[in-house]
C-alpha cells in the first residue's frame, strides 16, 4: 500500500551517545523521506558526537569512539539534514519523546531553528503499544512477518518503521491513511515542548509540569516571579524548553505593549 500524503513525511532515527536529552549526542542518524507521488529517498550518516561514547552504548548500537573520530560533527552536517526534513512531516520510533527532542536539541545547538510548526509527528511506536505492547523488533515480526536484521543500525530500525507503519494501516480499520489522523492517535499528552516540562491544560494554556509550579500557567508564573525566567534560562533544562519559554514570555510583554 502507499501511505496517503499531503506532504513529504521524513521517517527518522537516531544512535546516541546516551538517552539523556539535554546532555547527549547523535552518533549516527538515518531519514528515509517518502513523497505523496510514492517516490523515497534515504541517506545516512555517521556522527562525531565529540564526546566519549560510553562503551555500553556502544554495546548496543556498535557504534565507538574510533568508528566515528573522522566523521563530520553535526554542526557541520546540519544544514544538510533541515534541508532534508524542511517542510516534511516527521515519524519515527518512540520519537515524540526521544529522538524528536534530541534531534532538536542538536539543531538548536548548531545554530539552526528547529520547531514542530506547520507540521505533525507520527509515532509509531505509540500506534503499536495501543494496539499490541511490544519493541519494534517485535511489531516488526508480527504485522511484516520478517525478522528484524541489524536491531539498533539507525538505517535498519528506519526501514522497519516505515514498513511497520504501513502495514498498521492495512490491518486496522479504525486507523486511517491521514498524517494528521496518525499525529493525533500517536500522540501523548500534549505539551508546549518537546520534553515535557509545559504542558498545556485543558483552556490549551501552557503550565509548568514540574516543581513548585506545577500546574500553574507559565505567563501568570513569570509575571510575578520574574527572578524564577533567569533560573530557568541557566538551569539544566533542554535549549528548545527555554525557547518555548522565551517565547511565552515575549507573547506576554508584547500582549502588554
């Protein structure tokens, strides 16, 4: 079957360093870009995280210090994977709540403006766990029938995704060939950033999830704790969680104006 497209939609996946959003980097990403007339196009590449790579995750994926010590950073690779994925509609893995969020924060580290709008992200490991509960390796097996060859090769669990996607569709009824249909039954609950520290509420305000504010609307927080902006902006929380916040608190000053 084809997937119904309004636009390109970029399966991707990412081989990190670690899965700590803020902190670690991509070892290797791969993005297969699917376009409505059917047509694909894939490219991989390998990342110098310039970090260690620690060697347990190295166990996982196989990817070491020495494998990549000449590959380019991605910084240096940015600029050619948004202009992959610019303009398309994202679906990946467990990717709402990983490897979207890092991939963010890696472009917002190489100076590229990474942002979720004017398009929608398909999880497609949320359609599974509603339907089945299992690891992609699994889903893999069960709606493809193929055993998973290379688990954790980002341009495998790529390919195996896209297919697992496709063939979700086909056997579920009540699933429809839409990627903003998809987007929405993938989705968790709804947050104003990537990792969760906004949330919006049911007035579709955004509130602080997290901490003493828990709760209460982000605008409303830093209109009488002006101080409590400065400490987030140099606490550990994710450079795409601090420009959510900047941009509510600009909202609010021009809303003032």
């Amino acid at each position: 079957m084809q997937l119904n497209l309004k636009k390109p939609i970029c399966f991707f996946d990412l081989e990190t360093t670690g899965i700590n959003i803020s902190k670690d980097r991509v070892v290797e990403i791969s993005i297969l870009k699917v376009f409505p007339n059917g047509n694909k196009e894939s490219k991989t590449w390998l990342v110098n995280p310039e970090m260690p790579i620690p060697a347990e995750t190295s166990a996982i994926h196989g990817i070491t210090d020495e494998k990549v010590a000449n590959e380019p950073t991605f910084k240096a690779l940015s600029k050619e994977i948004n202009a992959m994925i610019k303009d398309c509609d994202l679906a990946g893995f467990n990717s709402n709540r990983f490897d979207i969020p890092l991939l963010a924060e890696e472009m917002l580290r190489a100076e590229v403006d990474f942002d979720m709008k004017n398009r929608v992200a398909i999880d497609v490991q949320t359609i599974f766990h509603k339907m089945e509960q299992r690891t992609l390796s699994a889903a893999y097996k069960f709606y493809c029938d193929q055993s998973l060859e290379n688990a954790h090769s980002a341009e495998a669990d790529t390919m195996a995704t896209y297919e697992v996607l496709k063939a979700q569709i086909e056997r579920y009824e009540n699933l429809e060939n839409d990627t903003k249909f998809l987007a929405e039954f993938s989705a968790h609950k709804k947050f104003a950033d990537f990792a969760g520290f906004i949330a919006y509420n049911k007035e579709g305000v955004e509130c602080f999830s997290f901490g003493k504010h828990k709760g209460k609307a982000v605008e409303d927080v830093l209109d009488k704790e002006p101080g409590y902006f400065g400490w987030l902006l140099n606490a550990d929380f994710p450079l795409y969680t601090k420009k959510v916040l900047t941009a509510i608190k600009l909202r609010a000053f021009n809303n003032k104006i």
